[in-house]
C-alpha cells in the first residue's frame, strides 16, 4: 500500500440518518482528486457515535459506491478481542482490501497482549491489517519496538497508520527497526506533518482531509524525485490542513468544507458531543478557503 487513502466522513441527513446519497458523492470527489484508496469507518467517520446496524449500511453503502475501482480499507477496532474479529470477519466478507485495528482500550493492557491481539486477527482472516498507532482513542502508546515486532512476526500486518505524535521520529525509528522487512507507513493527523513524515520515510497519507488533491500533489512531486516541489507544494497549503486539524471542531469544519465542494448535503449533521460551527468559525474558513483559491 501506498498514496493517498482518504477516510471517509459519515454525512447525516437533518433527521440524524445516514445520508448514503452524499457519501456516494463524497467518494466520486474523491476518486476525481486522484486517491489510491480509501478507509471506512475510520475515526473521522464518527464511528464511536454510530450504532451497529449504521455500521453495516455504511459498510455497504462504502463499497457499493466505490464498486471496485480502488481498494478500501475498513476499521475494525473493538473493544476486545471477540467483537474485533467479528468486525474483520464481516469486513472481509463484504470485499474489504483490508482491515484498520487499533489495540483494544483495556486497563493495563501490556505489549505482549497487544501483539497477541493482532496475530490472532492474522489467523482469523485472509486479508492485510493496518495497525492504527493513535493513542488518543486506544489509550495505548504502542513503542517502536512493538509496531516493529508485530511487522515481522505478522507478516499480514505489515502496513502502519501513524497518528503518534511526533510522527516523523517516530517513523524514523520505526525505520530503523525494519529495514530488512517491507512495510508500509501512513501518517494521518490531517495531513498537516506529511513532508516531514515522507523525509523519515513514510510511504503516504491516510487522512480524511476535504482536500485529499492536494495530498496526491504532495506524493506524486515526492514519488517523481521532486523533493524540492513536493515540500513547496506541502508548504503552500499546510495552513488549511493545519485549520482544518482542530480538536473538537475539526469534523464539522471537515464537513462544511465538503459542503462548499457540493459534495455533503448537510453540513450540520454532527453528532454529539461534537461541537458545531459558530459564526467566527465560519468567517475564519471563509477566510482560509478564499485566500487559498479552494
């Protein structure tokens, strides 16, 4: 794996259902910019907020929309290890590419469970595994050490999405510790440490970004040898990345973007305890997406 998967947000319609009709359009926006893949029930999707049945139709609906002209990976992650599988098994089952796993939050959680975790998610299913690196929501903080042993010991887990920050060393160091192995590292925060995490090696970006074009530029300067263009393209724009990356707001930010790019319908359709948009929060994007042309 590598480029640009771009995680897919859960738009809402105004009585709080899933808005399929936009995510569809969502999707041929992003195919249109130019993505390798995409991630479903991702965390930008708000899959804390939605229930198992939303599960099932946003799965569907992902891969009915995509209809096999680029790979999706799916999130798996389950608060132990049964509900997990169940979630990989019907993710291969509906012609996932893959499956995204972050550790199971449970109290005292060591390395050695963690890395039992993922090996028995290899024995169960056929199809790769993305280790998900984001403490924040597993509240687990996975060492180089580990995400290097669960690579060379699992050998269909070798493909690491990045949310650990500082990314960039910590690819690095995680560099360091394969260098006789094939993997494949994604940052995600945004998009907004890229040229960084692509100097210490990461192999692309799994981020649910409105504007994932400006990603594939970024790469694919970067994959040609344009190291120099690729980080005056990642300059250029990390401002939107950066504003769009807010803790709490983000996601509405996120989606009213979208909006403006007509590909949601309903921007408002945020689920608690997200907070909405206010009135200085819409001027500064106005702001933002006017000066940069978007």
């Amino acid at each position: 794996m590598r480029g640009v998967y771009s995680v897919l947000p859960t738009p809402f319609s105004p009585d709080d259902s899933f808005d399929s009709e936009s995510l569809r359009r969502v999707i041929e926006l992003f195919i249109e910019d130019g993505v390798s893949g995409f991630t479903a029930l991702g965390v930008t999707s708000e899959v804390d907020r939605i229930t198992d049945r939303e599960r099932d139709a946003i799965l569907e609906a992902s891969l009915r929309h995509v209809d096999g002209r680029v790979p999706v990976v799916v999130g798996a992650t389950g608060p132990g290890l049964h509900i997990c599988l169940e979630r990989c098994r019907a993710a291969e089952s509906a012609g996932a590419a893959g499956v995204m796993v972050s550790p199971p939050r449970a109290p005292r959680c060591n390395s050695e469970a963690v890395f039992r975790h993922f090996a028995r998610i290899a024995d169960t299913i056929s199809i790769p595994i993305v280790i998900q690196d984001f403490p924040p929501i597993s509240g687990y903080h996975m060492e180089a050490d580990l995400l290097a042993r669960i690579c060379r010991e699992v050998p269909s887990a070798r493909t690491i999405k990045l949310e650990d920050a500082p990314t960039p060393f910590k690819t690095a160091r995680i560099r360091e510790r394969t260098a006789d192995i094939e993997i494949a590292i994604f940052g995600g925060l945004g998009g907004a440490y890229l040229i960084e995490e692509l100097i210490s090696g990461a192999t692309g970006a799994m981020t649910g970004f409105a504007y994932p074009r400006l990603l594939v530029e970024v790469l694919s300067q970067w994959d040609a040898g344009d190291r120099d263009g690729a980080a005056a393209s990642f300059y250029r724009y990390a401002p939107v990345m950066r504003f769009e990356f807010q803790q709490a707001i983000g996601m509405a930010i996120r989606k009213e973007m979208l909006r403006r790019r007509g590909a949601i319908a309903h921007p408002e359709g945020i689920r608690a305890p997200a907070a909405a948009l206010d009135q200085p929060t819409r001027e500064a994007t106005d702001r933002i997406l006017t000066h940069f042309g978007l």
